[in-house]
C-alpha cells in the first residue's frame, strides 16, 4: 500500500491575546461610546461563519453596550444560509453559542427583508426589518477571500450588509445582479437608511485565530475592508502542490468555507472552469461537518463522496443556498461509495498506487499539518517531515 508522511508547513502564527481587552480598547479607540445613549436598541449582525473567537466577540460587544446603558439585540445577517428560514438562521446562531439565553439578549431573526431602493445602476436592495428599525447598528465579521468573485472588496463588513442584512432577497438579488461588481453600491444604500455606528473586521491566521481585530468606523469601512483583504491573502493557508493526482479532504463544511471546501484552496477552475493554478486531478471528500446542519453546498466541486457523507445532506436547505447563488454545479452529488477505504482506493487506483501523487488533508481551512504520499516527499524542501506510516489508512491524525 502507499508510503505517507506527515509534513507541517510554517506559517505565520501571530494571533491576539486577549480579545475582550483588544476589542474594548478598539471601541474606546473609536469613540463609539459617545454615540451611544441608554435605552438604545442596538442591532448586532452576526454572520453564519463559526470561528473559535466569534463568540468571545459578540459576549465582549453585548456586555459593553450594556454597561454603556444600551439595549442590544443579535439579528442573523447572513443572506440565505440556514435554509433562508427564521428557525434555520437562529439555529446556525445557536451552534456557534449565540443565543438569546446564553448572552441575555434577544436574538431576532427575520429572512423577510425589506425593500428600501436601488443601487445606481438598478440592484434592488433589501435590508432586515429590525436593523432599520434600531437606533443603532453594529457590525461584525471576518475578512476574506471569496470563493466566487475577485474585486477589491469581498467577503467583510461591505458584504455583510449587502448580502448578509439582506437576507434571502438581499442575496438572491446580489448575485443575480453580480456580486463583485455592486457589493459596495448596495451597503452605500442601506447605510443611508440605519444608524451605522461601525464595526470589527477581524482576519484569520492559519489557525482560525484572531491575527487583527480592527475596529472599523463607518467612513472608513470600505478602504478598510481592501485593506484587509490584501493581509487575507496573504495569511489564506494553501496546499504546498500545484499538481496533485488525488487530494483526499477528511471533512467539508459551510463553517470551513461558504463552498464546503475552499475554492481559493481547490482551485477556481472546479467553479468557473479555465486553466487551473492548482490541478487536483480527483478530490475525494469524505464527511460533512455537525456545523453545517446538512448544507453540503460545494459537494459538486468533488470527484468522489461517501455513503456516509450522502446521508447526512438536508438536501432543501443545500439546493435553497444553491438557487440563491445561481451555482447550481455546486450541488451535483458525485459518485458515492459505501466507505472511506473505498473512496480513498478507488481515487488512488486510477493512477497507480505505486506513482500516485496524494495529498490528505483535514479540510480545506486547517492546512497546517498534511499527509504527502511518497512521489512528493523529493517535492517538500520547504516542509517539516514529521513521520511516516505504511498505509494511507493510517492517516487519520495530523499531529
């Protein structure tokens, strides 16, 4: 059976220590305080992302603005995720430890947005019923690279009031119309229309963590989230291969990327077709996460599944999320195989084990340790080699 062996690569792991303290003094810094009164009802938009900082975040902003005498409320701001449901979207919250018992204020949900104009160029724009209903907005989110468009603003605070405040039809109607191309002319509507008293952009580095938690005020969030954007890039974590003839992911999810698996990760071809920069010849992916409640958006973009990952998919809440983005490539289920050892034999097959190139990685987010199979061992100068098996089967821990 095929030789592996168990590489790290060495990223940059700078992170914040402390994040209550850090966005405390990130508020202080803005001058949000001075904004806000008592018995102001405060909208917090919370996104469907789950990072291990998130909630740690939303507790920090909730206790200040109470101690500032404000009333805060959580609304979900993100577009159709959730099945584009009120119960869907409150439950994504609930996963990622936003509730309304848990933190002492209420969680609002409504996917039945409100239409308050149009863009320049004729984008309908919708907004959440009780962000403009608050005295006040606050944002928060993750700055990162999208998976379905390139532009000098993308995933961030910009998207999350075009599309995530949105709603169903907030969505729908951004990636009909285009979304790198109107993001930042939808958010200019809607801020007109709310009390915007800013945000926290927050960018990853490879290990999920908080590298840069900034506060943003609402003049400068869109130059902050380009800003940002380019630092994403830079920390994106990648497979150290640009050729490979199977990539084996353990697990995929709507809480590792929008797409299941990152296409920025995968390649961009799966998605829109071209010439691939990374050419991964078969991805063989093989679970869904719990976080994902059933939504396998991105399944498309493998080559072989498992029974066991079929199983798992709410296939109405997956086609909702695919209808929304018009990928409807993303939701083809492919070729399902009873075990993981049958996938995972099947895909190295086709090219002979003795010679196949293979890379076996935990998802397409935690990069950090990687199985390698043995043809690409003289390919690792730059990686750490930590151990090796005899069996690609005993390739289940990265530690």
């Amino acid at each position: 059976m095929l030789s592996m062996y168990l590489v790290k690569q060495n990223f940059n792991c700078e992170s914040i220590a402390s994040i209550e303290q850090h966005v405390r003094a990130e508020l202080a810094r803005m001058g949000v305080r001075e904004r806000v009164f008592p018995g102001m009802k405060l909208c917090l938009a919370c996104g469907s992302r789950g990072f291990p900082y998130g909630l740690q975040v939303i507790q920090t902003l909730v206790k200040t603005f109470k101690e500032w005498g404000a009333d805060p409320f959580i609304i979900p701001a993100m577009g159709s995720h959730g099945g584009g449901t009120d119960e869907g979207q409150a439950q994504v919250l609930q996963k990622m430890g936003i509730t309304g018992e848990a933190l002492g204020v209420p969680v609002k949900s409504c996917v039945d947005a409100v239409f308050i104009g149009e863009t320049p160029g004729g984008v309908p724009v919708y907004c959440d019923k009780y962000a403009l209903e608050a005295d006040g907005v606050f944002l928060f989110n993750r700055v990162k690279p999208h998976t379905a468009f390139r532009a000098p603003v993308e995933s961030g605070l910009t998207k999350m009031m075009a599309v995530g405040m949105g709603k169903v039809k907030g969505a729908e109607a951004a990636h009909r119309a285009g979304l790198g191309h109107h993001l930042v002319e939808m958010a200019k509507v809607i801020e007109k229309r709310i009390n915007l008293l800013g945000g926290i952009a927050t960018v990853d580095n490879y290990r999920g963590e908080a590298m840069v938690l900034k506060g943003v005020l609402p003049r400068e969030r869109e130059v902050m989230d380009g800003k940002l954007l380019k630092l994403a890039w830079e920390q994106l974590p990648r497979i150290p291969f640009n050729h490979l003839h199977v990539l084996i992911v353990d697990q995929m999810g709507k809480n590792i990327s929008g797409t299941g698996m990152d296409i920025n990760v995968i390649g961009m071809h799966r998605r829109f077709g071209g010439n691939p920069v990374q050419c991964y010849e078969t991805i063989v992916v093989l679970d869904l996460t719990r976080e994902s409640n059933g939504n396998a958006l991105g399944i498309g973009y493998a080559d072989l599944t498992t029974n066991k990952l079929v199983s798992k998919i709410d296939v109405q809440k997956m086609y909702k999320n695919a209808l929304t983005t018009g990928f409807l490539c993303s939701v083809k289920i492919p070729c399902a195989l009873p075990t993981d050892r049958e996938a995972i034999e099947t895909a190295c097959k086709l090219y002979g084990l003795n010679k196949c190139r293979v890379a076996r990685i935990k998802d397409t987010k935690h990069l950090e340790y990687l199985w390698i199979s043995e043809p690409l061992v003289k390919e690792a100068n730059n990686l750490e080699l930590i151990r090796k098996v005899d069996s690609i089967f005993e390739t289940t821990e990265y530690r």
